[in-house]
C-alpha cells in the first residue's frame, strides 16, 4: 500500500491486485471491504482512511458515496459486536 494517496480513486493494475494488502500476501484482502467484490484490472478503487476505530478499508466506485464512511462504522461496530471473538483485548 506505500504510495496510494488516500481518497483518490485508483485504477487497478495486476500489480495492484496481487499485493500484500494490510499485511496479508497474494491479495486476497484486495476486493470492495462493502460489498466484497474482487476487482478486475483497469476497475476503479479507493482507499477509505477512517477518522474512527474502524481503520482504512478499500471501496469500489458503485459502493462510494456521501454516506460511506458512516456505513463502513456502522459495519465495523456490528462486526465488533457479533464477532467479538476476532478483537483480542
């Protein structure tokens, strides 16, 4: 991820989709964190940088709107609260 500037869209490459994403290799976190697409090359993409707990996740251009950074909250606090066991502390 070193290198993409935040909140600007961005157009995949294979490069792109086959980096290690949050840590985790062959980019199997490289998809839409809404709506769980697998992108393609040339789609468009954006790195969401939370100003929450939440953390930064990456959205596709049909997911994005002015509304997003309250749904990626709102799915990370149910996510929180039913999946509790994933949080270590």
């Amino acid at each position: 991820m070193p290198g993409i500037e935040p909140d600007a869209y961005r157009v995949v490459t294979e490069e792109t989709m086959n980096a290690p994403w949050f840590g985790v290799p062959g980019g199997r976190l490289f998809r839409c964190w809404m709506c769980c697409k697998r992108f393609k090359v040339a789609e468009e993409y954006r790195l969401l940088v939370s100003r929450g707990p939440e953390g930064n996740c990456i959205i596709c251009k049909e997911c994005d709107g002015p509304t997003i950074e309250i749904q990626w909250a709102n799915r990370y606090a149910f996510a929180r609260e039913n999946f509790f066991w994933m949080w270590k502390g």
